[in-house]
C-alpha cells in the first residue's frame, strides 16, 4: 500500500541535476513548505506542495501519516569503519592523560589493538555486533553507510570483516556499501614493508575480494609512515581493473600528495582533506572526485585544524560530509553533529552541510541517481526531524533530533515525538 507522509513543515528535496553538487548549487536545497511525499513499493511517487501531491491517483487510497517538522533525504554517510571488534578506551584514557600517538602505538594501542581483536573475532559475532550498530545509525536519520574493512590486514580477517557486513545487511535495514581498506597499515608481521604488504595485497586480497564481489570500492591510506602516492595511484589502478571503484584517505595528516594520486587514479572521493593546497583542489576540481570531509574527527582528537571547506566550494570541488565512525578516532555515528561541526568549524552554510550530507554523500558512493534526494522515482530514503527550520539540525548539537526513519518506503526507526 502507498503511504503519504503529510503535513511537513519543510521539505528539502535536493532536486537538481542529475550530479554531484558544486559551488553554489550546493545551496540549492529544493526547500518546499507545507509538503507531503507520496511513497510507493519503496520508490517515491510524488514529493511537493502538499495539495499537489494529494490530487496524485495513488494518495486517495494511500495510508496517511500526518507528520509535524522538516523531511530530508535519509542521509549516506559515506565513510565509515563501522566493524571493529572493541572500542579502544585504553588509547582514549591514555590521550586524556596526555599521551602522543607515537606513545599509544608503543604501548600496543591505535590500528594494532584493533587488529588484534578483529583477528580473534568470529564471523557472526562481528556481523551482530555491526547490525546492533546500525541500528544507532537509523535512529539518527542514516539510511545508507559505506563500511570498511582495514582491521584485519590479513587475506583471512580481511575478507572476514567483509563478509560480515554482507551477513549484516541481512539483518538489518541499513543500506550498506562495503569498501576493502587492506591497504590501511602494515601489519606487524611485515616489519614495517609497505611494499611487500602493498605487493601481497595487490596478488592476493584484492583479486579474491573482487572475485568474491565482497567489495564495492578499494581505499587506501596514503600518508608518511603508511604508503606513498607512487604506491597509491598504483594500487588503486589495480583495483579499478578488477572491478572496484577507488577512493584514498589523503592529506589527513600532513600534505603528502595522496589528492593527486586519488585524483590520477580517478577515485571517486578523496576524504580526510585538512591539509589540501591550491594545487589539490585543481586536481580534484578536473577529476570529478569528491571531496569528503570528516570534521567530527578533527573535533574528536581536539585539532585546531579542520578541512578547508570554503577553498574547497569556491574552486567549484562538490564536497560531501562523514562521520568516519572508528573506534579510535572518531566513536560518532551521529550525522547530526557532523552537520554542526562542519558549520562552526568548517564555516559552512547550512544548506551546504545538509546537502553535503545527502546528495553529494550519495554521489560519493555512486548511488546519486537514486538516493540522497527526495523526487519521483527516486528511492524512498527519508528522515524526519522533530524541528520548525531545517537550520534546527545545524544549530542544535548532543542530542537527537530524528523522529522518524524510512528506508526503501518502510518505517523502520520511531521516535517518542513522531
């Protein structure tokens, strides 16, 4: 049966060209007032002024929900580490305390603990332990996440962590969009030889990973200590011939060069971004990637530097927003608070951040073309909030303001208030 959801005070639909955003288009938001969307076998049939949508041949039949507040696309958060077997609340009480990185590295903690633990963890256990998760990214207006692998760093633990967000896609409603990030760390038993753990992923994980069509995208980290652009636009090339889109995390750290060498790979996103220069951002501009910026992790680890969103806009580089939700840097599964920081220390508008959270998420993931905008024959991935002006979901931060969730045209998260 079609479902109409009425009554919106505001509805951001995000039409628009059948593209990524860029430069001011990323303030177009679509706002319509007094609205209603007519949803219909998971697609949406109809969105817009409410008495149009209700003369649609399917809204006299359809079961009505009259709802108060503002309705987005569900928002695609499309970088995430979301499988991990523990938090590491050990590095945590240790960088309270002051310690450096290097220091929490030498006393057994950051990527290694993880990779201890991921090693150890069966397969069902990981998988229900991502779907209770998902569960909190619903709750708080996530639709879609991209997920990656890059905790287990072996040809066993790594198609492991990937086959557990197959297992859990069957258990939950959260699109989820796996990505390998083999190629994260050098693991201890290669002694610190990026290119002999690059070489053995590349003639092992990788082909077995595509073969198995357990991955969407292959990542890689390119930074000092981890690998160089020379191995990245390598490595990621190899990937795109077998199949998997690229992306890189890139200038999170310092400026290394890892934007051009996504770019020269045509990843899909470059993410990270906080230390791009002119140079980068011409790059990306002319590759068509996407800038993905992660600003609840900068906020996280109490950086002063945050990603250059406005130089990013203003070169006319679409640019879209994560959480990376991770169990070192980044334990935030809320989309809601990376709205605010984006905007109080990105110095984003609020239609560039929400659009930057929808839209051009979606894009980032490749999936533009039916999620992250709210139009007819697009999927039916929608959040409702409870809030008078979409500016609400910018300007309040620490709580959830999500009342009500629906994925492919079910409801499947209720707040108290909806």
């Amino acid at each position: 049966m079609a479902i109409l959801f009425t009554g919106i005070k505001q509805l951001l639909t995000f039409a628009g060209d059948n593209a990524p955003r860029a430069g001011a288009a990323m303030r177009e938001t679509g706002l319509v007032t007094n609205a209603a969307v007519l949803v219909d076998g998971g697609i949406i049939a109809a969105a817009g002024p409410r008495a149009a949508v209700a003369r649609h041949r399917l809204a006299k039949k359809a079961r009505k929900i009259e709802v108060n507040g503002v309705c987005l696309p569900g928002f695609v958060d499309s970088h995430t580490h979301a499988v991990f077997a523990e938090p590491r609340l050990k590095d945590f009480s240790m960088r309270t305390a002051g310690a450096s990185y290097q220091e929490i590295k030498a006393a057994g903690g950051g990527i290694i603990s993880s990779i201890g633990a991921v090693r150890r963890q069966p397969l069902k256990a990981m998988a229900g332990q991502l779907a209770a998760r998902a569960a909190r990214f619903l709750d708080c207006g996530t639709t879609t996440a991209e997920v990656k692998s890059g905790y287990g760093l072996t040809l066993e633990s790594e198609l492991k962590m990937l086959r557990a967000v197959r297992a859990a896609a069957r258990l939950t409603p959260l699109e989820m969009l796996p990505t390998l990030l083999a190629a994260h760390s050098v693991p201890p038993e290669f002694n610190g030889d990026a290119q002999k753990y690059l070489d053995y992923v590349t003639a092992v994980i990788l082909p077995k990973a595509a073969a198995e069509k357990l991955a969407v995208f292959a990542d890689i980290f390119c930074e000092k200590g981890y690998f160089t652009p020379e191995q990245t636009t390598s490595y990621l090339k190899a990937a795109r011939r077998l199949g998997l889109l690229p992306k890189v995390h890139s200038e999170q750290l310092s400026n290394y060069g890892g934007t051009r060498a996504g770019a020269a790979a045509g990843a899909v996103s470059a993410d990270h971004a906080d230390h791009v220069y002119a140079g980068d951002i011409g790059a990306l501009r002319d590759a068509g990637t996407i800038a993905t910026l992660l600003p609840a992790s900068n906020f996280y680890l109490g950086l002063a530097k945050y990603p250059p969103a406005r130089e990013l806009i203003a070169e006319g580089v679409p640019v879209a927003l994560a959480t990376d939700f991770n169990p070192g840097t980044c334990p935030c599964w809320n989309m809601q608070f990376v709205l605010a920081a984006a905007c109080t220390h990105c110095a984003m508008t609020p239609e560039e951040a929400l659009c930057a959270a929808t839209v051009n998420g979606a894009w980032a993931l490749g999936i533009g073309d039916r999620a992250g905008s709210v139009a007819p024959g697009r999927q039916a991935d929608l959040a409702f909030f409870a809030a008078g002006d979409y500016r609400e979901l910018c300007y309040y931060f620490g709580a959830n303001q999500c009342v009500l969730t629906v994925k492919k045209g079910k409801i499947v998260q209720k707040g108290n208030t909806a």
